[in-house]
C-alpha cells in the first residue's frame, strides 16, 4: 500500500524510475552538499548568532526546503542555506554595514515574501530575462571570488596590509597549511568524481588536526542543540529601514538567478524539460524556493536556496521528488550530529570556501570577452564584490557600468526599462544613502 503511494504521488513509473534508485539518488545528493551544516554555522556565528542553534536552523530550512520541493513540486532538487548568501549576510550586511543579525534576517524573510510575491504573480519571467546575461555571469563569479577571499582571509592566508591593503600571510602556520591542504585534497577528489568530495575534505582536515594536537574534539553525536536563540528572532522593523532597500535587493536578486539557473540546469540535465524546453511546474519550485527562504529566516538562517549539487543525484539516477524527501530525512538525522559540527574548524571550511569560489568563478568562461562593452561590466561587477567586501555594492557597481558603457557606446538596443531604472536607482543610492 504505501510503496503504492509513493509510486502514485511522485510517478516514479512515468520518470521510469523507482524507490531504490531515487533512495540511493538522494544519499548522492546529500554527501555533495552537507558541508553546509559545517560551513553555514562557522560563517553566521561570526555575525554573533549561536552557532548552535544556527546548526539546527541550518538542518532544518534544509529540510524543510527539500520537503516542500519533493512533494509539491516534485523535482529532485535539494534546497539549504545558499554558499555566497550566508557570507554576505555575515561580511557585508553585520560586519560591513553594522546591521544587527535580527535586522539581516529580517532582510532574508523581506526578500524571501518579494520572491513569494514575484512567483504568484509570474513577474519572475520578465525580471530574468530584462537582466543581460553579462551582469549574471559577472555577478555569479563576484560571488565566487568573495568567496575566496574570506577564505584566504579566515585561514590567515591573505592578511591586511597598510602600505597594499592586502598581503601574503604565514604560510607556515597551521590554519594556513591545513585550509590549503583541504582544498588540494578536494580539488583532486572532485576531479576523480569522488562522491561527498567537499564533505571528505573537511572532516579530514578536521580529525587531522585533531591527530596533530592542533584542534579539539568535541564528540559524535547528542540530542540537538537549542534554537531558541535564533528562532524567530528577524527584527523586520529594522529591516525596512531605507538603506536596507540595497541589502534586500541583493538577497532578493541572487536568490532569484541562483534558483532559476539551478532549476533549468538540473532539469536539464535529468530531461525533464518538456518538449518546448520550458520546465514544467516552474510556479510551484519557485514558490517552494522562497517559502524556504521566508521559513530559514524564522528559523534563524542566511537565504535558502535550490543547490547545483542537485546534479549528483540526478546523475545517480533520480526523477523524482522522492529524492529531494530522502535528502530532507539525512539533514533531519544530521540535527543529532552538533558535536561534530562544533569540532569543524573556520579553517577546515576554508579549502571548501575555496573550492566552492572556483566553480563559481567558472562563469567567466562563458562571457563575450570579443565585445568590451560587454566584457567590462562582467569585470567590474566581479572584482568589485570581493575588493568592496560585498555582494550589494558588486551588483550596483555592474549595472552601473553597464548601463553608462552600453549608452557612451550608442548600443542603446542593449538596453532595456529595467536594467536602466536599476542602474539609476543605484546612483541615487550611491549619492544619498551612502
């Protein structure tokens, strides 16, 4: 009766597929992707926020992302705190602005209700395609290369410098030799197609460390830490104050593109396209995104957001939404895992940082280097976010730039009402709020 169902509700026989393929689907899936319960607490707690109780948010807006994404929406796509988001959070929006932690969840569940909205009423389609693909593509790499930099930054590899702002560290210390380590080792599991690579890669960092004396061990397992002292603590008051427009746009704006090009490209990848290319019960894997979101920031976590890692189940064989329900039973188990979480140190998630910033950065591949029109907005949206130390201003200085390159070139057919009134609201901002 129940395997009945299961067949029955997630159509594992019309995906021609079945129970055993998309279990073994969703454990693929889950190993690529749960450093997240390791990264994500290391980089919020920096915010203040106990790190704790963000392990077992972390756990469960992952969960329930992957729930809501199974069930309603029946894809195999697996949802969790969003790499990029958390240190934009933490580096730009607390440590940079001088938000409190309260007032930036605050922003996440703002951008995740805009995002809500924008599914309802199908205006999702219109912004994505308004937007040029030269600022996505800059601004997915910026991501990647902020990414770096805190990670070069947290293992003491690049230092501050007052002569160059920036400068080469200790290479002979610990953190620094272990977070480079981490990443050699995860680099060369990657490319060996080693199943769980970035997760192997910080755990062994880890109990390394722990072997050579230079890193506690904190236990296995235990019952899950409190969430009281996230939960439902978003100050939304303090979240609408008007600098905070830029902030919630940020969240708003790379939520958005970072899902839809994960759904397209996993669907892709599994042919669940339909035969006009278009995917199927887009509305709903939207709105299962951004109630993930809404529900992350009660929960006390960074923007939830569809992972790429999705692929690697797709690749083992899963349709269904059934794989993403699977990989939401794992987060649930992982709650009783806290120890482990708490004995990770920032510089063994410093190689993963790392390695995460180099399959970002890989979008600059794809731009049009041939046309400096459009090559030079890819650039400075890029090299802005890690060099401002955010995400927010990245965004604004590339829609800028394009817009001012595209008009002082006479190519206003690359223009379109929304990339303009995006780069001038920027400008305003830039000359009133800052």
């Amino acid at each position: 009766m129940l395997k009945r169902l299961i067949d029955d509700h997630f159509k594992l026989a019309e995906h021609n597929t079945n129970v055993k393929t998309e279990v073994i689907a969703g454990i693929t899936t889950f190993l690529t992707m749960a450093y997240i319960i390791f990264v994500n607490p290391s980089i919020l707690s920096e915010a203040g926020m106990d790190s704790g109780a963000v392990f077992v948010a972390t756990c469960l807006a992952a969960a329930f992302g992957c729930l809501i994404m199974g069930i309603w929406a029946n894809y195999p796509i697996a949802q969790a705190p969003g790499m990029g988001l958390n240190a934009f959070f933490t580096y730009g929006v607390v440590l940079g602005m001088g938000y409190t932690w309260e007032a930036a969840l605050g922003a996440v569940f703002l951008s995740g209700f805009c995002f809500f909205l924008l599914s309802i009423f199908k205006i999702r389609e219109w912004i994505i395609h308004s937007i040029p693909l030269s600022l996505r593509l800059g601004i997915a790499a910026g991501i990647g290369l902020f990414l770096a930099m805190i990670a070069l930054k947290n293992a003491g590899i690049v230092v501050a410098n007052p002569a160059t702002y920036v400068a080469l560290g200790d290479l002979s210390q610990p953190a620094a030799i272990y977070a480079l380590l981490g990443f050699f080792a995860i680099t060369a599991m990657a490319y060996l197609k080693i199943t769980g690579a970035v997760m192997i890669g910080i755990l062994g960092v880890t109990v390394l460390a722990i072997a050579l004396g230079h890193n506690e061990y904190g236990g296995l397992m235990s019952m899950p830490p409190s969430i009281a002292p996230t939960f439902m603590a978003l100050d939304l008051m303090g979240a609408l104050d008007i600098a905070m427009l830029s902030v919630i746009f940020a969240f708003l704006f790379v939520d958005l593109f970072d899902t839809s090009g994960t759904l397209v490209g996993v669907a892709h990848r599994g042919k669940l396209l339909d035969k006009d290319g278009k995917l199927p019960r887009l509305g709903r894997a939207m709105l299962s995104d951004s109630s993930a979101s809404m529900a992350g920031a009660v929960l006390g976590t960074s923007t939830t957001t569809s992972y790429i890692e999705s692929t690697a189940g797709i690749a083992a064989g899963g349709r269904t939404g059934l794989t993403a329900v699977v990989v939401a039973g794992l987060f649930l188990i992982s709650l009783f895992f806290a120890p482990l979480a708490g004995s990770i140190p920032a510089y063994a998630t410093a190689g993963a940082l790392l390695y995460v910033a180099v399959l970002m950065a890989g979008s600059l591949a794809h731009a049009n280097w041939e046309d400096p029109t459009e090559a030079a907005p890819v650039l400075i949206a890029a090299l802005a976010m890690p060099l401002t130390f955010s995400i927010a201003e990245g965004i604004a200085l590339g829609f800028i730039s394009y817009v001012a390159i595209k008009a002082l070139s006479g190519r206003f057919r690359d223009l379109n009402p929304a990339v303009v009134i995006l780069a001038i609201l920027f400008v305003l901002k830039f000359l009133f709020l800052d």
